[in-house]
C-alpha cells in the first residue's frame, strides 16, 4: 500500500492529549490555557502568600535561606559556604552585556514585546552582591533604551523563599517574576 495516500487521505483529527507521566503536564497547543493572565492585587497576594508558606516548610531549617535538601546535600558539608562570587573578574567587563545588548537591539528591530527578569542573589551565600550593582544598572538601562519590559527582582529586599540556593528562583521567586510577567503582557 502507499503510505503517503494513505496519510494523505486520512482524517485531519488530532490525537488526543495523552501526557507521557501522570505528572507531567503536556505544554502544547492542546492544552486549555487560562484566557486571561489579569489577576486582581487580592488574587496575586495569596499566591504570593502560598508561595511563601511552601517554601518555608522546604527551606526554614537552615542559617542560609535556602531549601533545607540543598543545605543538607551541598553547604552542610562545607566549613564556610559563603564565598565572593566576583573576586577574581569585574562583572561588567563579561561579554554577555555586549550579547544581551545584542539580543535586545535584535527584538526592538523584529519588533518583539520581551521582558527581562533580573534574579536576584542569596546575600548569605554571595558575600560581595553589592559588586553586582552596577551591571543590574546596566541591564535596566539597556531594558529602556530598546524598550524592554524588565522586573528588577535583584534591588527588590531579600526575603527567604526567593531563591532556593544561591541564585536560581524559588516558589516565591518565581510567584513574584510571574506577577510581573503577567502584568506586563495582559497591558
């Protein structure tokens, strides 16, 4: 049989959506998204607020603020976990400002809507964030010289929960950057 006639000529239906987990979430075009991203200021504090009481039962038994597996498995061990994280190379001379400026300059001209999320830093784990400053400066400027949406998470006060190790976000972290990405782009 040709197989090409065959597909050809078979019905356009799409498959069901069938995860490959039970836990897994499919994302894709057969996935029914929200139709809207616009939650009031009521909804977006209890997410906050869930998100805060999630991570201190996962992270509250620690001197660090991190979550209390990554303590155990990676700073437990060490005698002295904080470190200077930009000793050795000033932050602002790496060539990544020069790409990111780039990619910027890139999504002005394509005329993109982006936006930028500036993570912030465990102060108890990076001892010398304040050296980090003037790149977060740079990256806000370059955000409005092309025009960028950008949510300055790094100035925000540090609170626990932000981040689960020393830099990557946590539950409150990431319930704080969505906030600011779905406000952004329900404008």
């Amino acid at each position: 049989k040709d197989k090409i006639a065959l597909w050809w000529n078979s019905p356009k239906e799409t498959p069901p959506d069938q995860p490959r987990h039970k836990l897994s979430v499919p994302a894709h075009k057969y996935v029914a998204w929200p139709s809207t991203a616009r939650l009031n200021t009521e909804q977006w504090s209890k997410i906050v607020d869930q998100a805060r009481e999630t991570e201190r039962s996962l992270g509250g038994n620690n001197p660090y603020d991190v979550r209390d597996d990554y303590y155990k498995e990676y700073l437990a061990p060490l005698y002295s976990p904080a470190r200077n994280e930009f000793a050795d190379l000033d932050p602002m001379s790496r060539e990544e400002l020069g790409d990111l400026s780039r990619v910027m300059a890139l999504l002005q001209k394509r005329k993109v809507k982006a936006y930028f999320v500036i993570q912030p830093f465990n102060p108890k784990l990076i001892l010398d964030v304040e050296r980090f400053d003037p790149v977060a400066a740079a990256i806000m400027g370059m955000c409005e010289r092309y025009k960028m949406g950008c949510l300055d998470m790094y100035s925000m006060p540090f609170e626990p929960g932000m981040v689960r190790d020393d830099m990557h976000l946590a539950e409150l972290g990431w319930a704080l950057a969505n906030q600011g990405i779905a406000e952004f782009f329900s404008r």
